[in-house]
C-alpha cells in the first residue's frame, strides 16, 4: 500500500467512524424521546390520581366544616330561642333612654 492509499483508508476508517457517532447520537436522541415521553405518561398518570385523591379529601373536609357549622349555629339559634323575651322591660328601658335623649 502506498501512502495515498493509507490516507484514503484512514479518511474511510473516519468516515465510518462518524457515522456510527451520528448513528449512535439518533439512537441516544430516539431513546431519550422515548423515555420522556414513557416517564411524562407515568408521571401525569400519577399526578392525576394523587390531585384526584387530594381534591376528594379536601371536598370531604369542607362538607364536614359546613356540617359543623350548620350544627354550631343551630344550636346557637335554638340557644337564642330559648332566651325568654321581656319586651315590657324592654319597652321600659327604650322609654328611659328616649326619655334621657330629648
């Protein structure tokens, strides 16, 4: 072999070599896009059923919070019902007041 074909086999030898880079550096790309596309399926999937779970809960506890708070004010209603209403008193003060005002 002469030197030009030496060089000729090496710039050959270069160009495989570069193609089997450019090949190697698709299937890395290709594989990467696979795998986000695999990871981001199984993380939405995911995130989908843990936002479900924690809307679920947070909707249970505002029911109960109302609940608790229908029940609080309706005994404090019932409370108040039970208050006995003087309105003479009442009436007497309201006079003394009005009395003391003009």
């Amino acid at each position: 072999m002469d030197e030009q074909d030496v060089l000729r086999h090496l710039l050959e030898v270069e160009a495989s070599a570069a193609a089997l880079v450019r090949d190697a550096q698709a299937e890395a790309d290709r594989r990467l896009t696979e795998n986000e596309k695999i990871c981001r399926t199984a993380y939405e999937e995911r995130y989908g059923q843990e936002a479900a779970a924690l809307n679920a809960r947070f909707e249970e506890q505002v029911a109960r919070s109302r609940a608790d708070y229908d029940a609080q004010l309706d005994t404090y209603r019932q409370r108040l019902n039970a208050i006995p209403v003087d309105t003479g008193s009442f009436c007497r003060l309201l006079d003394r007041f009005l009395g003391e005002v003009q």
